[in-house]
C-alpha cells in the first residue's frame, strides 16, 4: 500500500510533478467551470429565490414520485438487489465539474473499485445546474469503464432545473413533469416564478448518444425515484433528497420513518451531511424533527451517515447513547476542493480531535490554497507556504499535534501568521469566541467557490465499503492527479463499524 498524506508530503501528492493518465480519459476540449462567473452564479440562482419566496422541491418532488409510482415503480421506494452477504460498494460524492480534477479520481476508483457490487453518487452529479445535455462528459463518460450499476441522490445543483435531468438519467428516462398552474399575481410565488431558471426546451438533445457509453446491461440501473432505499446483502443502503436547502419535505420524512423501522442495520447518503466543520446540522424534517433523530433512534440500527455536499472528506465517531454512528463528510469526488483549514478545532458531540479525521489534512489545504491565492493575486512570494510551513502554523493556531510528523522543525514566523490569518485558518474554540473575525466566513462562502485548480494536488477522495455480516469497513481513498497515488491509490481514513 502506498503512502498516504498521514505518512509523508509525497504521500501527499506534493513535490511530484507527472501528471497521472486521466487526462487520457478527457475530451480534447473541456469548459472550465468558474465559480466566480456572474454568468454561472445567475444560472444557479434558484436556491436563492427559495430561500427568499419559498421552496418549491417539496411539491416538485411529490410530482416527481406520483409520477414514477404511476409508471410502476415500487411504492415503498426500496430497491432489491441479489448481493451475496459478503460484497463492497463505492460511494462517490459531489463529482460533477467535468473538469481535470474529477478525472483524476477515475483511474484510481477503477482500480480500487475493481470488484465491487455498485456505486452510489452522493450529491450534485452534475454542475453547475443539473442540465441534462452535461450528462455526457460529467457522468458517462468519466465512468464509462466502471462496470456495475451507479445509484444516485441528487444535491441542490441538480435541483437547478428541478431535477429533470437527474430524472431522465436515474428513473427510467422519467418524461417532464407537465406545466403548473401559473400562481396568483404578486404573490411570493408569483415573483420565484419570474425570476426561476429552468432548462433550454430543447435540454437532453445529446442524451441518448451519451448513454451509449455506459451501455451494457451488467451497469444498467432505475431507481424509483430521487430517494430510494437499496437492500444489498445484510444492509439496507436508505438515500434521501434534500432538495435545494438541505431540508426534507414532510411525504418523503414519513416515507423514511417508515423504512428506517425494517430490521437490520442501515447507512444512511444524505446530499446534506449531519455532522461538518465542527458542528451539527441535524436536517429539519416538514412537520416536526429532524433527520439525526432518526438517525439515532436504536431501533432503527443506524450505523453511519455519509453526506456529500461539502468537497472534502470528514468522520466524526458519535456516541449516541452507548453505541457509535460514523457521521461522515464524502463531498471529494470531482468539484473544486472545500478547504479543510478553516475548521476550528474539534469538539462537538463528545469527538474530540484525538478521534476526529479529515482529508486533505488541515495543513496541505492551507499550503493548497496559499498557493493558489498567491498565483491568482500575483503576491506569490508573500501567499505561497509550503507544506512544512503549513502545517506548523496550522498547529500553533489550533494547540494540537501535527496530523504528519515534520521531517524538520519549522519556525512559525510574522508572515506565516499574516497568510494563515488571511486564509481563514481555524483556531482553538476559547480563542474563536475571543477573536471572532469574519475572514473564516467569508473565505469559506465567497473565495472557496472560486477554487477550482488543474494541476495536481486535487486532494479528492472516494469511499469504498466492504461489507459483511459482522461488519462494514469503510475506507476512503485519495486521488491527487498524480501517476503515483493514481497506481496505488493511498488509504487516507479507515474504520471498522461493527454491525452486530
């Protein structure tokens, strides 16, 4: 097994400079996706307009569902597989930019997933508004060579255009939903719907010949709709859709409550995970709780919660009343990279830092994205850190041990500090409430979106899950766009979550 980012910087992806064979797998032309395009940001206006004049995924869904149940899909939304007790998934999250760095998490995913049952995307598919005509180069073609089924939940980017492309792709070729009737006049409906983005009439012209490259039947799969449920093998895989706002609508909350009672245990892919960046989102549920409470009910035997939407990798082991459910973050699988540096240090539901994990490791995201500010403002010699530095300053400012041992002691100097504090690099909790700045907030909602990079190291990831009757061991993989993690792709997180 290779080094992973824990053991050395090479392990890291850093110092290295050829270029895996991804670029192999990518069309001769590619878009570059930028997040800081006023053209992209108006194309994916609709999660603003919702949470100014209300959400709409709720009924939309319901439509979606009645639609699909109409066409013979199973009422109870659960997907029934043939898997042997003893069998492996994969589980992808956030891929869809099309860009070099969901490429570069190809080669090592085919390897690693080699012999596994089934993939399940987690979140955002596709970017930047779900269009169907994007299919092509973000979904079929990076796993044309990925031999088994690909099951889906969407994230809010696919809700973009609501949903017709997820639709059409994952359900059966679902046809539109037919037009509502056009809402009261001056009504906060009334003003979503003239300003609402909805797809180009003739969105989905290049599908059929985008199919053609995952074709064969052994990858073939329908699901019944934008939340299902998978029985494989001694586990039930239950998938929920949390629309444009990360919240779930009261039909599909009762729908989960429901399936969440079948014996046996469960993992839960959310597009809005639980536990990230040091907090709690435990997911409001229309009409009254919330997601984590389900979640955590004994009875219905939760093992882990795995949640994309944020692009990077996170596990906080939970105790919830005697018993420990892996909350996970597995957003790492294509977009543009959510640094890992702006998380305070942890201490939230009993997880300290001692049990705490994420990749990229808090001192490689902040040496990523020094880097990447220092070409993009053309103050390289003042931004640029290197993982050493880091890495130092990053402990300092948290008071914890280095996630990778340093080969040599580095000083933490004025300006090391100056860029850290600039970069919006998390500190101790005592001292977040005592120097509260804003630089963390708005790094991490109006700079990171902008982060898209096409030189390695990406520092994206993949979940692979080995299952069987006793236990699950869940694995995630890195992929930084280098030959060498590319051959041999290094275990970066590992843990074995008993079942019995």
């Amino acid at each position: 097994m290779s080094n992973s980012s824990r053991d050395t910087p090479e392990g890291a992806g850093w110092g290295s400079t050829e270029h895996g064979s991804y670029r192999e797998l990518m069309p001769q032309r590619t878009e570059k996706l930028s997040w800081l395009s006023p053209r992209t940001l108006w194309a994916a206006r609709n999660g603003v307009l919702a949470s100014w004049f209300g959400d709409p995924t709720g009924r939309t869904r319901a439509r979606w569902t009645a639609q699909r149940a109409a066409a013979g899909a199973p009422a109870d939304k659960v997907i029934r597989r043939a898997d042997p007790d003893r069998f492996s998934f994969l589980v992808i999250g956030d891929p869809g930019e099309g860009g070099d760095p969901q490429y570069a998490v190809v080669p090592g995913l085919l390897e690693a997933g080699r012999d596994t049952r089934f993939a399940v995307v987690a979140s955002d598919v596709i970017y930047p508004v779900g269009s169907a005509d994007d299919y092509g180069t973000k979904f079929f073609r990076p796993y044309r060579d990925y031999p088994a089924p690909i099951y889906a939940i969407p994230g809010n980017h696919d809700w973009y255009e609501d949903l017709g492309g997820f639709m059409r792709v994952f359900c059966g070729d679902a046809p539109p939903l037919p037009p509502e009737p056009a809402p009261r006049p001056l009504t906060p409906a009334w003003l979503r719907s003239l300003l609402w983005h909805r797809p180009r009439p003739d969105d989905g012209r290049r599908l059929d010949e985008a199919r053609r490259m995952r074709s064969a039947p052994a990858q073939q799969a329908v699901q019944p709709g934008p939340y299902w449920a998978v029985d494989a093998g001694p586990v039930r895989i239950v998938g929920i859709d949390t629309g444009l706002l990360g919240t779930v609508d009261a039909e599909q909350g009762a729908w989960l409550r429901e399936v969440s009672r079948a014996p046996g245990p469960k993992i839960l892919v959310t597009g809005s995970p639980l536990y990230v960046d040091g907090k709690h989102h435990p997911c409001p549920v229309e009409g009254g709780g919330t997601v984590d409470d389900i979640v955590r009910d004994p009875a219905h035997h939760y093992v882990a919660a795995i949640g994309g939407d944020i692009h990077n990798y996170q596990r906080y082991p939970v105790d919830v009343g005697g018993r420990t459910v892996q909350y996970v973050v597995a957003g790492g699988g294509g977009a543009f990279t959510h640094a890992t540096h702006t998380i305070p240090r942890v201490s939230v539901a009993g997880v300290t830092e001692r049990d705490f994990r994420c990749y990229p490791l808090r001192g490689d995201s902040l040496a990523f994205y020094s880097r990447l500010y220092g070409r993009r403002l053309r103050l390289r010699r003042l931004f640029t850190l290197t993982e050493a530095e880091a890495t130092a300053v990053v402990t300092e400012r948290l008071g914890i041990r280095p996630a990778r041992a340093p080969r040599t002691a580095v000083p933490v100097t004025r300006r090391t500090r100056l860029v850290a504090g600039l970069l919006g690099t998390g500190r101790r909790p005592d001292r977040e409430k005592r120097f509260r700045l804003p630089v963390r907030r708005i790094h991490t909602q109006l700079f990171s979106p902008g982060s898209a990079t096409y030189s390695p190291p990406f520092f994206k990831c993949f979940l692979r899950l080995d299952v069987t009757p006793e236990a699950v061991r869940l694995r995630c993989y890195a992929a930084t766009g280098n030959r060498e993690q590319e051959l041999d792709p290094p275990v970066e997180d590992e843990v074995t979550i008993p079942l019995v």
